[in-house]
C-alpha cells in the first residue's frame, strides 16, 4: 500500500478506536463508551490511503452479514461492499489515487444531515410541521415532526419513535418511507391527511445518533427502560409529558422501530415484537396479517417470524431494569396498536435491506397502517 493513511471518527455518526496501523493492516475496534457489556456499532473514515488495505477489528465480532457500507463520496450515498471482502473479523478493501474520503460503518448511516434532507425537500408542505421535542442533554435539538392532517381536527392520532437505541440506523430509513406516503399524492396519503395526525420522533437518543454511541445497554439507564419514575434523558422525559395531552384521547397506534443483532436466527427477518398485554398482541397479529397482504416491496414482511411475549429473549426479566416505550404507550387511554419493529441491518430473508428498500419497506408500512385504523378505529 502506497500513501500516509490516517483513520478518524471526527464526523456525525463516527465511532472508532485505533490500536496501531503495522504495513497494509490496521488494528481497530468500537468505542464502549457508557456502554453495559459488548455492541458492535462502528464508523470510521480513512484519508490518505491508496492501493489495498486491510481493517483488522481486535475484539468482539462486529460485520455484518453483506460485510461493510462504503460511501466514497463523503457519506452522501453508501453501498454494501460484500461479505466476500470479510475474513477473520476484517475486510479489506483498494483505494483509488483520488479516493480522500471513504468512509466504512456497520450498516448505512441516518443522521440528522439526513433527515434535514428529508424535510428540505418537503419544504413548504402544509401538511408536515417540523418541530422541536425539546434540548437534549448536550443542548441539541431533538426535533418532533407533525404530519397528515394537522389543523388539530383529525379523527386518529399515530405516534412513531426511531433510535431508542442509537445505533439503529436502517429504522429510520424505513420511518422516512411511512412519511413519504403520508405526504405523497396517492389514495393512503389523501386519507392520512383528511383523517390522521402523525408525530414522529426520529430521534430519541439525539446526542447518541451524532455522537456515535452504540446506545443499546447505555449506562446508568437504557433510553428504551427510561418510562418509569423520573426519566434521566430528556428526550423521553419530553415524551412522556407531551403525548397524553396531545393524544386527546385520539391516540390509536403507537409504533417503536427498532434494528435486532447484526446476524443469526431472528435477527435477519422483519418482525413484530410483542407485550404482555393479550389484547394488544391480537391486534399487531392483525395487523401483521394485513401488512402481509399488502406489501408490494422488495423486502417480504411473514408474520411468522413476531417474536410474541414470553419467547426468545422477550420475557419478563428482560424488562427487569425498567418500563420501556412500548410498556408505556400500550397503556394511554384509547390506544388500539402498541408494538416494537424489528428491521434488520443488512439482510431481511435473504433480500439486501438498502435506504431504498427500506424506504420501501417504510411505504408498505403506511399502507397497512391505513388499512388498520379504518377497520380497528
């Protein structure tokens, strides 16, 4: 390898620790930081590399099953590089003369660069209100958007969450899809918008999406168990206080979106999670029936793959460290759908889960929800 490489992670989303760089290997791994136990998220940039290079992680195993996303043009687009490219924990990859910028994570990145792209684009749309939650810890922004029909006369009220856990990313890539249709011309969004007021918060853990934490087993408190007593985190203190007001009692569907472990048995297939509450579980099996039949993306949603209360790791001692989201909205009044989905970060039966397919993914969504409320509400 010819050049001066240099590694960092001092970007939005960057998270990487550096051992030592010997020839063509570097010698890397996550950063922990307030982290109970092992995670995998990474996110790294390489400057000044050129020819064949090879990144050896030290510790737990951290790639995905389509190896690496690369993006080369400064985190604008990524793409899978492969699982070919993977071996012994590492990857190796070629750098072109001209490649100054490339960086490598876990999954493909959503910040909030991104969602201000999102919202850049609906620029001026009366039926989208962006908005603030509140400050986070750190004194960000962490923003709240409204959507459909929101004059404040709508008949059904949705709330949707993203990034309890902030290394999440791929959930909100299907989040924006549900909020495309809900804008978009077509029969869901025209109905959405005469019947349905969404709030979105794309970020819960607004300083852990930026900074770059793993999030999930976050110390002293994860963001998902932080729904009881007094909250410690902002975000979900604002939450708590702002929803039962607003819901008015028009709150029917409160929907958490989630990402699983990066590979294994349930973990490479879309699914519900489900409560202990019996009623509340028939109704997401309903609903998963409808998604079912009408889905039209390249990422196939089965029913069978929920994992229900009580089995797999979904049990009682899983909750033991405190009430999460789902724990907490299944128990506001009116509420006819609470539930917890499960969007894998590389591979979903075997098909490539993309910002694009999950965007895809995000508009069968919107078309199930429709189909629900008009018959559940």
């Amino acid at each position: 390898m010819n050049g001066s490489p240099t590694i960092d992670c001092d970007f939005p989303g960057g998270n990487i620790l550096v051992e030592k760089i010997e020839a063509d290997t570097a010698y890397i791994r996550q950063d922990l930081r307030d982290t109970e136990g092992d995670w995998f998220y990474w996110c790294f940039r390489v400057r000044g590399a050129v020819g064949r290079m090879r990144f050896q992680f030290t510790g737990s195993d951290v790639i995905g099953v389509l190896g690496p996303a690369v993006s080369t043009d400064g985190g604008a687009t990524w793409t899978w590089l492969g699982c070919e490219t993977v071996e012994n924990n590492g990857f190796a990859y070629t750098f072109a003369a001209e490649a100054d910028d490339v960086r490598f994570c876990v999954a493909i990145p959503y910040l909030e660069a991104n969602l201000r792209e999102f919202l850049d684009k609906h620029r001026g749309n009366p039926h989208l209100e962006p908005g603030v939650l509140c400050r986070s810890r750190k004194g960000r922004e962490a923003e709240l958007l409204r959507l459909g029909r929101i004059d404040g006369a709508c008949d059904i009220r949705v709330l949707l969450t993203c990034r309890h856990h902030c290394c999440e990313m791929m959930a909100d890539w299907a989040l924006e899809g549900i909020m495309e249709t809900v804008l978009a011309a077509g029969d869901d969004g025209e109905w959405f918008r005469k019947h349905v007021e969404f709030m979105v918060v794309p970020f819960i853990d607004k300083d852990g999406v930026e900074d770059g934490d793993q999030g999930k087993n976050r110390l002293p408190r994860d963001h998902n168990r932080d729904y009881e007593g007094d909250s410690i985190y902002p975000e979900t203190g604002a939450l708590r206080e702002l929803v039962p007001a607003w819901s008015a009692g028009r709150l029917r569907f409160a929907l958490d979106m989630h990402c699983p472990y990066i590979r294994g048995e349930g973990h490479e297939e879309i699914h519900f999670v489900g409560t202990a509450n019996q009623e509340n579980w028939r109704r997401v099996v309903r609903f998963s029936e409808i998604l079912e039949d009408v889905q039209v993306g390249p990422l196939v949603f089965e029913a069978k793959n929920n994992l229900p209360f009580g089995q797999g790791w979904n049990k009682p001692d899983t909750f033991s460290k405190g009430v999460s989201f789902n724990g907490w909205s299944g128990q506001l009044p009116g509420l006819r759908f609470a539930s917890s989905l499960e969007i894998p970060y590389a591979s979903a039966g075997g098909k490539a889960v993309t910002a694009e397919t999950a965007r895809a993914l995000g508009h069968d969504l919107a078309g199930a929800i429709r189909r629900f409320l008009q018959q559940e509400c």
